[in-house]
C-alpha cells in the first residue's frame, strides 16, 4: 500500500505503525491486476500497519488445518480477523470465506504475532453470493504467527436471541392487560 498516511494516528494501538491509508478501489484494481480476487469493500479504506509482538488475531481454520497448527505445523492462512468469530455462518458470510478458498469453517484458533508484523485491515468485500462486510487482516511477507491457545469449534449459526421481556411484561400474562390478572392469593 502506498504513504497516504505516514507513522502512528490517533486511536492507534501502542506500538502500532500506520504506513499508509487507501481506497479498497484501488486496492482491489491492484489485486485484480494480479490475477487475484478482490478482498475488500468497495467504497472503504485499506490500512496498512505493522503490528507489534503480541498482537492476537482470530483465524478460521479447517480441522485438518487445526490438527497441523497443533502439532507445529505452519498451516497458517493469510487472512485473519480481529473480531470474535461467533458461527461458521459468520465465516461464510461476514468474512466471504468461498468453499473453493476453505471447504471447511469449522474451528477458529486464535493466532498471535511473534514479532512485528506488517498487515492490511479493512472492511470484508463481497466474493459471489457471500456478502462480506466483516472485519479483515491479511497478513504481508512472512507470518510471524504462533497460536495463542488450541483451536476452538465454531457453531454452525448465531444461537437465536433470547427475548428478554419489557418492565411491563414482568409479572403479567402474555397478552393481557394488568386489569384482567388472576387475583394473586
């Protein structure tokens, strides 16, 4: 990414150093350019950053990918996100994880940069019918990674909400009036 903006800016994290800020378009037009997908939401901005030593991401796993982290293996992909990845509904969508790029969404492990860490961040792009819109890190040049715990299973979809009921519903029927209550005894 170019210099748009150069060193830290505010709200950055400590240790954290902003190369450079720019349109998603351009970005992509460039990675089209290359013969790959484009990865980001049209209409945001693409930073580029190196991150310090310590610094934990979120990275959608296959099982076998799970397997081989565990075992020292250096299986790591090159995408990540700083948020919490609640369901494989969120990975397909959120993060438009194509079955042609990972067949399999089923575990997350948490990741971790051993050293400095140069990253682009951004908004998520839409890949064919998957919306996109999450939040994404890929990680440039080498990956200094090492997992930060064992990799977790990811439900299938977000648990449904549980309603939580109104300060007038608390103590009433469903669907009745508080003059209509059955006497309390």
């Amino acid at each position: 990414l170019g210099a748009a903006t150069l060193g830290n800016t505010a709200g950055s994290v400590p240790g954290e150093q902003v190369l450079g800020v720019r349109p998603a378009d351009d970005v992509n037009a460039e990675m089209v350019a290359n013969g790959q997908d484009p990865a980001w939401q049209s209409g945001t901005d693409v930073t580029s950053k190196i991150v310090p030593a310590g610094t934990n991401y979120n990275m959608v796993v296959s099982q076998g990918q799970a397997s081989a982290l565990e075992q020292g293996g250096n299986a790591y992909g090159g995408w990540a996100s700083g948020d919490p990845i609640p369901s494989q509904d969120y990975a397909r969508n959120g993060l438009a994880i194509q079955p042609a790029y990972k067949d399999d969404v089923s575990m997350v492990a948490q990741v971790q940069t051993t050293q400095p860490q140069q990253i682009n961040s951004g908004t998520v792009g839409p890949q064919g019918n998957l919306p996109g819109q999450g939040s994404q890190v890929q990680f440039v040049g080498n990956r200094n990674l090492q997992l930060a715990g064992s990799p977790q299973n990811i439900p299938l979809s977000n648990p449904p909400a549980v309603p939580q009921p109104g300060p007038a519903a608390i103590g009433a029927v469903a669907g009745s009036r508080p003059d209509q209550l059955p006497p309390h005894p």
